[in-house]
C-alpha cells in the first residue's frame, strides 16, 4: 500500500485526497474508501477530480496504474 504521506509529498495532495489515492491504489473502490473516512461519495469524486489535475491523469484505471509504478519507492513492510 502506499503511504498517503509519499503521495501528499510528491504530488501536493492534501491529506485527504492522499489517503484516497492510497487506498484506490490498494484495490478499494471509490465507495469503499469513502464510507469509512466519513465523507459522501460525491465528496470523495470531488477529491479524485482534484488528485486527477495533481498527478495530471484523466481516469481511475490511470492514476492506478501510474500510482503501481510508485511501488518502488515504498519501502517493503519489516516483518
């Protein structure tokens, strides 16, 4: 999973639109990761909209995809 922190640092997204974007990259639909931050879902498209114009992709299926090849940079979790 990628860190919401990574995302907000190399993008300049904001706390929000970062833990949306890590949680679309994660596999969760936009639905999904909605409910449990409490916000509507016309909310969180409002937030993706804004994460497209920042990582200037047009589509979910493109930001996830760009998002996977940001896999590197995450560090692998200590087990």
């Amino acid at each position: 999973m990628h860190s919401a922190s990574l995302l907000n640092a190399l993008f300049d997204l904001t706390p929000a639109e970062a833990r949306l974007a890590a949680d679309l990259a994660a596999g969760l639909t936009l639905s999904e990761t909605a409910a449990p931050g409490g916000i509507t879902v016309k909310s969180a498209r409002t937030y993706l909209e804004r994460v497209f114009q920042k990582t200037g992709t047009h589509q979910q299926s493109q930001l996830v995809a760009m998002l996977k090849t940001l896999q590197p940079l995450v560090p692998a979790p200590v087990q």
